[in-house]
C-alpha cells in the first residue's frame, strides 16, 4: 500500500498536542461553521507573529499583495528549508483538524519553482517536520493558494507553521494565511454497529493514524470497528529511520487504544519496496549497494534485526502480520517486482523475512499482501508464488487482497474468482485495505460527490460485503483503508482531487456507503412529513425531510398532517438545479419524476439552454449536445423509472456570461412540468 496520509486528514500529516498551561479550546459553534483561529494580512505593516527559520529576512512589503495593501516578502534564503515560519503553540489542540490556507508568489524576476507548507513539532527537542500542503508551483506572475489539513496527535513542546520552496535561493511573497477549523457533529450513535451487523462473518477494521483515535473520529472507530491497522507508524520509515535506532511511540499509542478498546490490530508492513529508508541498501562504506554476496548478506541480516526489533517489540499484542508488501509484478516471466530487495537478494528476502516474523511470533499471523489480485493476471502470478514458497516450507498462513477498487470496477464475478483461486490451498484470505473511489478516471473531479456517484458506490459496498459474507469461511478479516472520507490516500492519488471512498462522510456521517454494508434496504431512504408547529398561538405547518442514510430523525407531539398541492397532476416533473457556480463553470442536478401509473423505460430527457452553456460531464445518464440542444439517455442500470419514481443524474458544465436555467424539458417526446431551483 502506498502511504497512508502520514497525518490522517485530507492532505496533512500527523503532528502533537501543545503542551501549555492554557491551550486554546475550540470555542462552541454550529456544525459546518468555520472558525478562524490565525488570520495574517499584513496590511498593518508588521509580520504579525512570522519570523524566519534562519538568516533569510522577512518583512512586510508592498510590492504585491493577494489582496490588500501588503504581502509577507522573503529574501536572502540560501536553503531549501528556509522561509517564513509561524507559531501555532498556543492555537491547537489535540485531535482538532485544522484547514490551512496561504496564498504564495514568487518575487518580480524569479524563475519558476514550487513550494509546500509544512509544520515543525518538537518532543523533548527532538524534532520531526510533517508536510501539511504537497508541492505546488509558484511562479512569480501570479498568486497560488496553498491548502491542507492538519490533526495533533501527541505532545509537543514547539509547534511551529512554515512555507518552504525547492529553489535554495528564490525569493518569495506569501499573504493572507487562514488557520482554521470546523466544529463535527457529534457521531451517531442510534445507528447499527457495522462490526456487529457482521460479527457473524468476519472482524471488520479501518486503517487509521494516531489522530484518528482521538475525539469524535476515536468514538466513530470504537462503535464501528473491532480491529486496526496503523497506517505507517508500522513501516520501516517510521520505526527504524536510522540503523539501530527504533522509534515507537505512536505506534504503541495506537496499539494501547486497541487494548483499550478490547481491538485487534493488523501490522502493516514489514518489507516494501516503499518507504524503506535509503541507509538499508547502502553498503558498509556508505555507497548503493550492488548485487554482491557480501551486500546480499548484509541486506538480510539488517531485514532480519529490523524484524527481530519491531515484531519482538509487541509480541503478541499483534497477532496478524503484513509480512511482505507488494511484491508481485505480473509484467515479469517471473511475475516478481524488480525492487532493489529483489535485485540484491532474489527470493531470499521472502523467506528470510516470513522465517524470522515466524521465530518471533510464533502464533501470528503471517500474510502476503498485494493490489489488483483480483486481476487474472497478477492472481495467477501470486498464486504461484504462495505454492512454490509454502512448498518450500516458507510459512505463509494467508492472502491479503487490498482491494482498492471504483463503483465500476472490478465485476464481482472476477473478485469471486479471486477468492476461488486460494481456496485449494487451505489458507486464510483476508481484505486488507479496501475503498471504493467516486472516480473510474484521473480526468474526472467533482466539487461535489454527485448524489447518483454516491448511490452506485452503496450499491457496490452492498454487492461487494455480499460476497464477502458467502465465503466468509475463507476470509476472516475485512479492513478499509480508512474511517472516514475526511482522511483518504485517495486524495492525492493517482491525482490530487478530493475523493470520498469511505462509510462515513467527511462530517463522520453514514453514507448511503454504510447501508450498503449494515443494510442495503435503507439505501437512499428517505422519508418527508410535513408536521404542525406551534408559536404564540398560531400553527403554521413545517415540511422536514429526514434522510435514514444520514440517520436524522425529527420528532413531533402532534400528528402529522396531510397537504396537497394546487397544482394539477402532470406526466413527469423536472427538477433542474445549479448545486455549484462559479467563473466559467457549474454543477448541475436534474430529478424527473414520473407522474403516471405507469413505468417509463427506457427514457430520454431533452431541454434547451439559452445561453450558450455547454454540459461537459454527466454521470447517471448518457447525454449528447448539438449547440443549444441537449438530449440524456438513461444508464445500463436506471432505464425505468416506476410510477410515482424518480431518477436522478447530474453534470459539469461551462458558461460565458449568463448561466440562464432551462425552462422547457420534454420526455420521450412529453412536455414536463418544470420546477427550477
């Protein structure tokens, strides 16, 4: 698996609690309401708190400016790491996710380059640099917002904001930097237990970094989970930077909430090709290793000491293993990745690593773990390569399939193979990191998860646990790589786009997603009453739409009244809304409701638009544009819409200067009513 944001949330890393006598408490306010905690303008003229890492200068300046009179200017930087740096000691509390925002420029002449914002937190002066914004280009004709997320996790002593830039030397401008955060509701508790709806089958698991089991996120995973998978704080990066030197505190911090929480914990990874320190292939003068037998045993004996360390560390307090991660490319004869663990050792790694994790801990778990096994192809090569080790005595106990798919692929029937393929072999399978991406290409991004997007990924949640459940005598562990979409990898990979693969919602809201899992009758439910209220004597009535998929219930102590409308019935009805603008561009949402008593399949929609928009994306529906006119064709899967039903899509769109609503909509040839919003 690739990494895990290395600070849970969004596109930020994981950091630590400040440790002051008064820590700034997140004051109350409505759910959804922002509430700036830094705001630096700079138009008073002064740096407002900014100082510099080193002997770069900063200063206010008036040569540009984001907006306003002023900017941040930093010269003299002769550093990759120098830039302007800002304490946020006293305005951060542990386990709060924090938005940052800052606008970033080159200075008049620079060429270009990029530049990141990153945080620096110090334990007992030891310090350790978390990237909160990835790298992003600056160039010196025009402003680039910078933004990410950021969640404390553990005590510090310094805690300090910076903006950093690959150019040693470039001189820089930065303004209007927001630290922010938005209060969560709390999590719904009324709300069935997913690992209880499936305690029958299989343990079901999140992968999850030090913040995610703090506060709301802690008491989301504790309800709905019953194991947990350390992000990174289990691979070599993280326990053994330099040779010799093991660092486990947020690991153990993890570990103990799991005891705590009467959790199972998976370990996640011993051996990757990925985030291994460079010191482990480097030979004993200090230079890249070759294929030597002098190199091939020195890279054994460190894999063997590293395994010895950190298995030995928590003994049985980690009964399942990730032993080896990822090592199967099914492009080769072989169908083995040429990592450098390959190149310097062949198979000896394999077995080297699966023997000793076996010495230690004698009872756990020992898994091999991969991506896209589900492809024939790649199934097939680590099939064969589970037989010829296990052959040899190698002690490989089960399968680990990620599972990292999207609301279109793979087929179940293929993921059902996958599965059937293992069967022969008597051994354990396990998913091990599996999400569901809104996404089927790195050409789509939605500003707002479309609500037909949302419902294909539930019903292939409900299609894929179905699954699951019938050969759970095969597989005894599920994990998401996740809790909740507020802290996704997909984020940022394959492009940086925000992706929403999870059960629960960036608010840490069940998805339609989770019914999908816990009860599939209850995707998209929702129910409308309109219901009297009463104030100073007078009643007026009150229209509440609960949705059971978001687990909202309104109550009243009277009865619920009916209302009808002035309107006459008509055979279909259009709802067409604009649910984002802005320059140049928008999201749209069309709902057709069947107003006959009878079935309308297949369908076709067509409308007109005024003002030269032009529809670029649709998902839901299959749409073609010739100028003004606009025609969509149903999907595969929604052709017939019921009596009384409805059928959603939505789409991206262009304008110019108007985005005029269209007013007329005919279906399969039918006027509709319209109704525009």
């Amino acid at each position: 698996m690739r990494r895990v944001l290395a600070g849970v949330l969004a596109t930020s890393v994981l950091a630590g609690l400040v440790t002051i006598a008064a820590q700034a408490s997140p004051r109350t306010a409505a759910a959804d309401e922002p509430v700036v905690v830094v705001s630096s303008t700079f138009d008073d003229g002064t740096t407002q708190g900014w100082t510099a890492r080193a002997s770069e200068v900063v200063a206010p300046s008036t040569a540009v400016a984001h907006s306003g009179t002023h900017s941040l200017a930093v010269t003299g930087r002769t550093a990759g790491w120098q830039g302007p740096s800002l304490s946020i000691l006293d305005k951060t509390q542990k386990g709060v996710r924090y938005e940052f925002s800052v606008w970033v420029r080159l200075a008049a002449g620079q060429t270009g380059t990029s530049a990141k914002v990153s945080v620096e937190r110090r334990t007992a002066g030891t310090p350790s640099y978390d990237q909160v914004v990835s790298s992003t280009a600056v160039t010196a004709d025009g402003w680039a917002n910078l933004k990410g997320s950021y969640t404390l996790a553990a005590d510090v002593d310094f805690l300090t904001a910076y903006v950093e830039a690959a150019s040693e030397t470039a001189s820089l401008h930065i303004d209007d930097f927001s630290m922010s955060y938005t209060p969560l509701p709390p999590i719904q508790t009324h709300i069935p237990s997913v690992k209880d709806v499936l305690a029958d089958h299989f343990t079901v698991g999140a992968a999850v970094e030090n913040a995610q089991i703090l506060n709301n996120h802690g008491q989301l995973l504790a309800k709905h989970f019953n194991s947990i998978t350390p992000g990174n704080q289990l691979k070599w990066d993280a326990t053994e930077p330099t040779e010799g030197t093991f660092r486990f505190a947020d690991a153990d911090a993890l570990v103990n909430w799991a005891k705590a929480n009467g959790s199972a914990v998976r370990g996640h990874t011993l051996v990757w090709h990925q985030q291994t320190p460079a010191w482990v292939f480097k030979d004993a003068a200090g230079n890249d290793m070759t294929a030597t037998p002098e190199n091939k045993a020195l890279v054994l004996a460190r894999l063997d000491a590293h395994i010895r360390a950190v298995v030995g560390h928590y003994g049985a307090d980690i009964p399942v293993w990730d032993v080896v991660n990822e090592v199967i490319d099914e492009n080769q004869a072989d169908g083995l990745r040429r990592s450098k663990w390959f190149e310097l050792t062949g198979l000896d790694y394999l077995r080297t690593a699966f023997r000793v994790a076996r010495e230690v801990a004698p009872n756990a778990q020992l898994v091999i773990n991969d991506y896209n096994t589900n492809v024939p192809s790649k199934r097939d090569k680590l099939y064969d390569l589970v037989v010829k080790l296990r052959a040899e005595g190698v002690p490989i106990d089960a399968v680990g399939h990620q599972m990292h798919i999207n609301v279109q692929w793979p087929s179940v029937t293929e993921t059902e193979a996958m599965l059937t393929k293992f069967a022969p072999l008597g051994i354990d399978q396990q998913i091990t990191e599996m999400d569901i991406s809104i996404y089927t290409d790195n050409s789509q991004s939605y500003p707002t998860p479309p609500r037909e997007v949302l419902l294909t990924q539930a019903y292939r949640y409900r299609d894929m646990f179905e699954l699951y459940k019938r050969h759970s005598d095969k597989i005894s562990s599920v994990t998401l790589w996740g809790l909740a979409d507020d802290g996704t990898w997909l984020d940022s990979f394959p492009v940086t786009r925000k992706d929403h693969p999870l059960l629960f919602d960036t608010r840490l809201q069940a998805k339609d997603a989770y019914w999908g899992v816990v009860d599939p009758s209850r995707i998209g439910e929702t129910t409308t009453t309109t219901t009297p209220t009463t104030t100073s004597g007078s009643t007026t009535s009150t229209t509440t739409t609960t949705t059971t998929s978001s687990s909202t219930t309104t109550t009243s102590k009277t009865a619920t009244l009916t209302t009808t409308t002035s309107l006459p019935p008509a055979p279909c009805t259009v709802v067409y809304t604009v649910v984002s603008e802005w320059q140049g561009g928008f999201q749209g949402e069309v709902r057709v409701t069947n107003g006959t008593a009878n079935a309308i399949s297949p369908w076709s929609l067509t409308w007109s638009y005024s003002a030269g928009q032009q529809i670029t994306q649709l998902w839901g529906g299959v749409h073609t544009q010739d100028g003004a006119n606009v025609t969509v064709r149903n999907a595969s899967w929604n052709g017939t819409i019921a009596p009384a039903g409805t059928v959603t899509f939505g789409f991206l769109g262009t304008w110019a200067d108007r985005n005029v609503k269209p007013i007329a909509y005919t279906l399969n040839g039918v006027s509709c009513r319209a109704m525009i919003r």
